[in-house]
C-alpha cells in the first residue's frame, strides 16, 4: 500500500538507479517470518488468479447476464421449444397418415389437388353445371373485366369467352383489348356476338351479371344485349398449353 | 524473489490442479485478486518511497481483500451486488494505475 500512514518520514528514492537498488534489495532473499507470510500470500495470489480466471472462462455469458436477459432468454426458448414441438407433432400426424392410413390416401390427395389446379391453371377441359352469356351489341374491354371479376367473385372455377368460331379460356394471366370488330382476348380477336361460359353455381353466377351497374346495365346502356341460360352441361373446350418447364 | 518465486509456484499449482470455485466464492474471488495485486503494486511503491514495511504489507494485503470481500457481499445483500463489485474494480484499477505511474517516475524519472 503506497498510502498507508506510516509513521516514517517519506524518503523517496532521488535517482532511478537508488530505485532499482532498492527493488533489487527488497526483492532479495531474506530469513523473516513475514518473508514467509509474505510468500505464502503471493502462491495464495497466484492459486486464486489462475483460479479466478479459468472460472471465469467457461459460460461467463450466462453467468454475467441480468437477470432480466436471462428471463427474456428462457422465454425465448421455451417460445422456440414450443413451436418446434408443434411442428414436430404435425410433421407425426403427416407421417402417420402416409404409413398407416389408406395405401392410396395420400396418392388420391395428390391427385384430387392436381385435378383442382388443373381447372384452375386452364388445362383440362371440363363440362358442368353453370351458365352461359350471350352478349352483342357494343361490348369494351373494361366492361368485360368487370364482369369477369364479378364472375370470380360468385365462385366461378373456369371462364371461357368463345365467338362463333375462336374459344378462349381465361386464367390469371389473360388479358384483354379493345379491337375494332369486337375484343381481343389474350391475344386472340374475338367477334362480337360473344358467349361467355362459366362453370358454377348458376344462383350465385346470375345475380353477380345481374347487379346494377354490372353487365346486364352497361352492355344495355350501350345498345347491346345479354342473354344469359343456364345450363347443366357447360362446356368448356378450350385450354391453356403448359408451359414447358 | 522469494515471494516471486511464490507467485510462479501458485499460478502452477493453480493451472495443475485446475480448481472449481465454488459458487459462494464466484462473485468474490476476482474482486479479491484485483485488490491483492492493488495491494502488491501499492507494496512496490512504498518500496521506492522508502516507506515498505513488510508487517504493514501483509496487513494491508489481508484487510485489501477482505475488506473488498465485504463490500460486495454487502452489495450482494442490497440488491446491487453487480454495480457494488462494478464500483469496487473501478477503484482498485484507479489505484492500481496510481501506484503503477508512480512505479514508473521512480524507475525512469518520467
């Protein structure tokens, strides 16, 4: 301790060279018990340093961290070990279905799914229960894309638009333009009389048509006309190639 | 030299036994080994002052660590055991540097 009060008067070394002999006689051996002391204190110091420091070492993020980090922390996992474990039991579920249930079950699933995105992507024909609209008279495109939202918006699963000739189904990506005869589907003129095939339900697809300011009314205001049937046996012919992927 | 000789011996004993601080002692230890080597450095000062006395040196040794022991023990007690061992580090470094810049105007007169 360089502070403590001695009862001696200070005597400071006055060169470096009195200091470092004075180092050098302090450090030299001598026969006292506090020499002794004094050794044993420092293996004591360098036992608990070497000690301190290697307990220091292993999981000192852990040890050092808030109790609040590490309340946060465990929440966090036990956040993470319930998620995981919900995933596992779903992934069980789907593993027992695929071994222990129905041989076929997962195939007709798979099948049944391909068969719904097929009607969807366009390419499969398919005939059933639905309508079909007859317009002529002046018709503009964003007309015809009103309806068709409108039609989708009822529940129709596939729209075809035909003239007397050309068919065109529609998907997501159709599209449609104003052309001098009639409209252009997707990238196919259409001549106006056109029909209009939708497969759905005729109660929900009718009134969708029918709304005020829909089809009916502005194809009507126009100077053309709709005639809508329905028909158990709508058929819907045309498709859309895949693309070669 | 002996008590050099004493330091080397216990850093070997210590990296050869590879001992486990018990958890009780966790907090206390590192705080007890900085004010130790405050209390070694304070020593080679008061050598070069011309003030070393090695009784006093062993006392203060002792009371250096306990007293720091007791002061984050209390902490502990209090709730602010981290800051208290915080602001005892703190202390000791400030000594530590103070002693070791005197060390060195006495050794190199700069």
């Amino acid at each position: 301790m360089g502070s403590h009060s001695a009862p001696r008067r200070a005597r400071p070394a006055r060169t470096s060279a009195e200091a470092r002999f004075r180092l050098r006689r302090t450090l030299s051996p001598q026969r006292s018990g506090t020499q002794v002391v004094i050794t044993v204190l420092f293996i004591a110091l360098g036992f608990t340093l070497t000690a301190a420091i290697s307990g220091s070492a292993n999981d000192s993020i852990l040890a050092n961290a808030r109790q609040s980090d590490l309340v946060s922390l465990l929440d966090d996992l036990a956040q993470r070990e319930a998620r995981l474990q919900a995933e596992n039991s779903r992934l069980e579920n789907a593993r027992e279905t695929l071994l222990g249930g129905d041989e076929y079950a997962a195939l007709n699933e798979a099948k049944r799914r391909a068969d719904d995105l097929a009607v969807l992507a366009g390419s499969e024909t398919i005939i059933g229960t639905g309508i079909q609209v007859s317009i002529s008279g002046n018709l503009t495109a964003s007309t015809l894309i009103d309806a068709i939202q409108e039609l989708r918006d009822a529940g129709a699963s596939a729209i075809q638009i035909s003239d007397r000739g050309l068919a065109v189904r529609l998907v997501a990506s159709s599209w449609f333009a104003d052309s001098p005869s009639g409209i252009t589907v997707s990238g196919t003129a259409l001549q106006v009389p056109i029909t209009i095939s939708v497969i759905g339900d005729p109660s929900v697809l009718i009134p969708a048509i029918e709304i005020p300011g829909g089809l009916v009314d502005s194809v009507g205001s126009g100077g053309g006309e709709v005639e809508i049937s329905e028909s158990q046996n709508v058929d819907i012919s045309a498709i859309v190639p895949l693309p070669n992927s | 030299m002996i008590p050099a000789i004493g330091l080397l011996v216990g850093i070997v004993l210590g990296l050869l036994l590879q001992p486990t601080v018990p958890v009780w002692l966790q907090p206390y230890l590192p705080i007890a080994v900085v004010a130790a080597l405050d209390a070694v450095f304070g020593a080679f000062r008061s050598v070069l002052d011309g003030l070393f006395n090695d009784r006093i040196f062993v006392i203060s040794f002792l009371s250096n660590v306990l007293v720091a022991a007791v002061i984050v023990f209390l902490g502990d007690q209090l709730g602010v055991g981290s800051q208290m061992s915080t602001g005892v580090v703190v202390v000791l470094t400030m000594r530590i540097f103070a002693n070791v810049a005197a060390i060195r105007r006495h050794l190199l007169k700069a």
